[in-house]
C-alpha cells in the first residue's frame, strides 16, 4: 500500500480508537456512581412471626447485578482498546521504517553467533565506506541471548546504489580468557532494493580459534 494512504488510514484507526475510548469512559461514569449510591433504603414495618415458628432470613434484593454486568462488558472493551492501541503502535513501527529506509536504499546488517569455546563478545565497531555506522557494546543478557541462537538486527540504514564496503571490528575474551579483537570486511554492491547482510562469529574447533565473516544475502 502507498505508504500516503497508509497514514491516512492508520491515523482514521486511531480517531476511532480514541472516540471510542472516550465513550467507555462515559459509560463508565454513571455506572460507578450507581454501584456507589446503591438503592435509596426502603422503610417498612418489621413482619412479626407467628408463634412457635421461625422468622425467614431477610433476602436482600438484587441491587447492583446490573451494574456489575456493566462492568464486566466495559472490561471487555477496555481489553479489546487496549488490542487495537497495540497493533496500531506496531503499523505505526513499520510505517516509520519504510518512510525512514525505503526499500530501494535500505541496507539492513544482521549479527548471529555459533560460540562458546573461544570467544566471548562483549562489543562490534561497524564501518560502511570508512564511516563508523556503529558501536555497539553487549551485556551480559545480550551476548548470552546470541549464545542460544538468538539474531540481532544490529544496524539499519540508506545505501545507494553502487559499490561499498563494510568493515566490522570485534572485541572479547578469547582462548585462555585473553583480551581478544578481530575484524571482518566485504565488499558488495548495492542494487535497487533492500540489501541484507549478515555477521557471523563461529568457532573453528580445529584451530582452537573463533572466525569472524560477513555473509551476503542476494
């Protein structure tokens, strides 16, 4: 969809959405105050029991079931508000990423590790054509999340067409807990469309040492 009209129809989603929250909250009002006033007291003569029987337990009337129904379909509504804030925050994420990065100049670098044995992250420097796009330094939490497979969007941007090289620096712990720093570069040319890349850090069991490459998704 033409990312215009994509505005337009994410901007009417969240009118409707926030008329719609206003009229909760109306409805919401009156009910609350029914359930905290309840049902003015009704004076009447307390019922003398005939003798040698047992007065009956006074029922108390059913005040407040509809209130109380009230309620649960106004909690119904206010989750299904809170759905729709929800996906419209994410179109919102996705529209701001392709006016940003147009899929004609957009360049994304992806950073996956298969490790444990030799090297221990702790930060990656990415340049593009001599120019630092990146310096991202890992937690703890982080560097073991990629441990366990997980995949890193670690740098998002605009490229134009043509040639250009990338260049990324790693630091850590390597073999025998020493301070240990590499680097990695490719050369690749940027066509019409998005480009992808990927950083890869692997151990190479038969030399004892991590390896450090750049893979290019065509």
């Amino acid at each position: 969809m033409n990312p215009k009209y994509r505005v337009v129809s994410i901007i009417a989603r969240g009118a409707l959405l926030a008329c719609a929250w206003a009229a909760g909250a109306a409805l919401a009002a009156p009910s609350a105050a029914t359930a905290a006033a309840g049902s003015p007291p009704t004076a009447t003569a307390p019922a003398t029991p005939a003798s040698g029987t047992t007065a009956a337990p006074d029922v108390a009337p059913a005040a407040g079931v509809a209130p109380a129904d009230n309620f649960k379909t106004l909690d119904q509504e206010v989750q299904g508000l809170k759905k729709d804030v929800i996906d419209l925050n994410k179109d919102l994420f996705v529209l701001e990423e392709e006016l940003l990065f147009p899929s004609n100049t957009q360049v994304a670098l992806y950073l996956s590790m298969d490790v444990g044995a030799f090297f221990a992250l702790d930060s990656v420097t990415v340049k593009i054509d001599n120019k630092e796009v990146k310096n991202y330094l890992y937690t703890a939490r982080e560097a073991d999340a990629l441990l366990k497979g997980g995949v890193q969007q670690i740098y998002l941007g605009n490229l134009k067409v043509g040639k250009h090289e990338l260049v990324a620096f790693f630091t850590g712990k390597g073999p025998a807990e020493r301070d240990y720093k590499r680097g990695a570069t490719i050369n690749f040319d940027k066509g019409v469309g998005a480009k992808y890349l990927e950083l890869k850090i692997t151990d190479r069991v038969a030399k004892h040492q991590p390896e450090f490459s750049i893979k290019d998704w065509e």
